[in-house]
C-alpha cells in the first residue's frame, strides 16, 4: 500500500495560492450563521475573521513588506474599535472606523487584483483569485451600506416586513451579494439617495471586476493555446536532411 507522502515544508501547499483563501471565503460567508446570537445580532467575530482573509492572503501572494500597511490598517481599526467605541458594533457602524475598513478592503483588492492580473501561474489559480477579489469587493461595499444604514436608519427599506430596516452585518452583506451579482431579490431596497449611490457603484464595480478578470484569463489562455501549437506544429514538422559535403 502506497503510503501518502507528506511535504518536508507544508507552507509550499499554501504559497502564491489562492484556492485556500476562496475556500476560507466561502465557508466564512456559509457558516455565518453560527456567529449570530439568538437575537438575530452578529457580533465582532464575524466581520473581524472576514476582514484577516484579504490580509492573509497579501500575505501569501506579496510576502510580509506589502501586507504591513493592511496590517496597521487593521491593528488600527481594532485598537480603536476597543478603545473608543468599547466594540459596540452600532457605534462602529456610525463612526469614520467603517470608512477606514472599506480603504482596508479596497489596498487589499487593488493588491491581491493587481498581482493575480501579472501572475503567470496557472490559469485554475487565476480563476479562483479573480473569484477572491470578486467576493472580496462585495465584502467591501458591505462596509459603505452598514455605514448608510447606521447613519440613516431609514436608508433602507425591508419589502417583507414593510417598514425601514437598519442592516446589521450579515444583512448588509447579504444585501451586497444580491447587489453584485445583479440577482436583486428585492427583500432589502434602498431608499436613500446615499444607499442607491453605493448600490449603483457597487453593480458597476462588480461588472467591471468580471469582465477585467474574464478578458485577462481569456488571453492567457488564447496565449497558451497560440503556444501549444507553435510547439507541436515544430515538433511535427518534417526535419531537413542535412547537405553532404563533396570531395
């Protein structure tokens, strides 16, 4: 029985990877719902374990000197978070700390973006980044409608229970999913001129990310295709017998 070989360095598993980062993404998104207590309320965990994912993952791909600024950003929002607002997580909302994480979120994307749009790794490990940037921008955009919300409590507008609703964390998340992906269920509806602004530049923005990250995988694949062919139609072709020399 073949025994299963485990790597000398593990952390070879995991560098200039993406896939462990979507994953954690997704499972973070899924299985939120065991973060939220029996009031319905989301308490810091959640958004603070969401927001390591990008860190981790400048990390990963950029190495440790490109993460230190994502890393102050972070120990900042923290700091203060416990500090000044005794992570009370409506005053947070309310507060210019909401603004601050959605620069963190933005370094983060335009980082992790612009390096997976140089990579020449290989075309799986690309696809699973652009997924990356493109959950991580509506995790993004989540900050700016928790913002509105908390600002304006009457910024968005709840169709099944017909009344104002203030968007805790899982809900302006899952509003900013419905809004990038353009499916629009129309449970949550902004009212405000301010909620319909960020909404509006959240559904370019997604659109934008898909068809950068689409056009780009398209001609590398195009590219590799090109390459493949060059090479067997040089290994087919048939080879010139070499001139004898006369005496």
């Amino acid at each position: 029985m073949r025994q299963l070989q485990i790597p000398t360095d593990p952390w070879k598993w995991f560098k200039n990877r993406t896939l462990p980062l979507l994953v954690a993404l997704i499972a973070l998104i899924g299985l939120h719902p065991l973060l939220v207590d029996e009031m319905g309320n989301t308490g810091p965990l959640f958004p603070l374990a969401i927001a390591a994912i990008p860190l981790l993952g400048i990390v990963v791909l950029n190495g440790w000197r490109r993460a230190v600024p994502m890393l102050a950003i972070f120990a900042a929002l923290v700091l203060l978070a416990t500090l000044v607002y005794g992570a009370n997580s409506n005053e947070i909302a309310k507060s210019p700390l909401e603004l601050l994480a959605f620069v963190y979120y933005a370094y983060s994307i335009v980082t992790i973006g612009s390096t997976l749009l140089k990579s020449t790794a290989v075309l799986d490990d690309r696809v699973y980044g652009g997924l990356t940037v493109f959950l991580l921008t509506a995790c993004m955009f989540a900050t700016l409608h928790r913002h509105v919300s908390a600002v304006d409590p009457n910024a968005y507008w709840s169709s099944v229970d017909d009344k104002s609703m203030l968007l805790d964390w899982d809900d302006a998340l899952y509003f900013s999913m419905a809004s990038i992906t353009t499916v629009g269920f129309g449970d949550i509806v902004p009212r405000s001129s301010w909620a319909r602004a960020v909404t509006m530049v959240e559904c370019a923005s997604g659109v934008f990310v898909t068809v950068v990250f689409i056009a780009r995988l398209a001609s590398v694949a195009q590219g590799q295709g090109q390459g493949q062919g060059q090479g067997q139609a040089q290994s087919q072709a048939p080879s010139q017998p070499k001139p004898h020399a006369h005496g």
